[in-house]
C-alpha cells in the first residue's frame, strides 16, 4: 500500500497539470513548478520523473478532447517530445532541492528553468520554421516575438511554485506523514 505521501505529492501535481484546462493567458502553465516540485518531493526518483509526464500527458489529452483540431494535431509531434524532455530537465533540477528547499532556491531554480523553457522550446520553434529566416537574425527574431509569452510563462513558473511548495509545506506542518524531507 502506498504512503500518503507519494499520494498528496501526485494528487497536487495532477491538479495543477489540470488546472491547463482553466482560461488562462498565453503560456500560463504549471508545467515547470510540478516538475521542479515532483523531483524536489519525491523519495523515488523515477517517481518523480514520471509523475509529472502523466500529470501533463493526461492534460494535454484533455485539451485535445476539449479543443481537438490543431491542438491535436501538436500532440506527439517534435515540439511535444520537445517540451516532455524540458519537463524531465525541471525534474532533475527539482533534484537540487532535495532536503534544501528554502524561497530563495524555488526563486532561483524556477526562474531559471522558465528561462531554459523558454530558450530551448523557442529554439525549435526557429528550427526549420518557415517563418523565420534560418540565420542568427531570423534565430533572434523568434526569441523576439516569443518575448510577450514568456512573461507569462515567468508569471505562472513563479505562481504555481508558490502554490505547490507553500501548500505541500503548510501540508507537512499539519501531517507528521510528510515531515520527511522527501516522501
């Protein structure tokens, strides 16, 4: 039988992956702060590797039964192994605050996983695109236009940290279950 731990750990990071489903700006997602939490969290490791693939996998077929058409169509194309492997990076990252999470450390680790977020999808979006030129000012025209979403992306990064660590510690205060430093 499972401890409660690994359960609430699951149950927080499913429902952020659902809250996807929500009306929300551009780019407004949970995705790197229920990576970053898992792998910060979970005493597996590879508990929190996968838990926050399924959480977003379930998501995304979701939003593809809610919306269909082109976001369907994105589903399991390059830029979605693309973002799933982002995700699996947030989680290693997540390893860094294992028994160390402290505000500063989710600050720092979240706004740098935005920004790799942000680099390395914005990157393949150039990569091939036929609209932008395949040169350095074609590269630099993409990181451009993207800036807008990224905002958005820092914004949700930062707010849905605060909700899962805030939460989970306010949770381990109240449950002797989760006192441990991974569960």
């Amino acid at each position: 039988m499972l401890s409660p731990g690994p359960l609430v750990l699951l149950g927080l990071i499913l429902a952020a992956a659902l809250s996807r489903l929500l009306p929300t700006p551009p780019n407004f997602s949970p995705v790197e702060a229920m990576a970053l939490f898992g792998g910060a969290y979970f005493a597996a490791r590879w508990l929190s590797l996968l838990v926050p693939l399924l959480a977003m996998l379930v998501a995304d077929l979701a939003l593809a039964a809610v919306h269909g058409g082109l976001y369907a169509s994105h589903l399991f194309g390059s830029g979605f192994w693309l973002v799933y492997a982002c995700i699996i990076g947030m989680s290693l990252m997540g390893f860094a605050l294992r028994g160390r999470v402290t505000g500063a450390r989710v600050l720092g680790l979240s706004l740098l996983g935005a920004l790799g977020f942000f680099l390395v999808t914005n990157f393949a979006a150039w990569l091939g695109s036929p609209l932008y030129p395949q040169t350095m000012a074609g590269l630099g025209a993409s990181y451009v236009a993207a800036i807008p979403f990224f905002k958005w992306s820092v914004l949700s990064t930062l707010f849905y940290a605060a909700i899962l660590f805030g939460g989970f510690e306010l949770l381990r205060r109240r449950t002797p279950a989760l006192r441990p430093q991974t569960v």
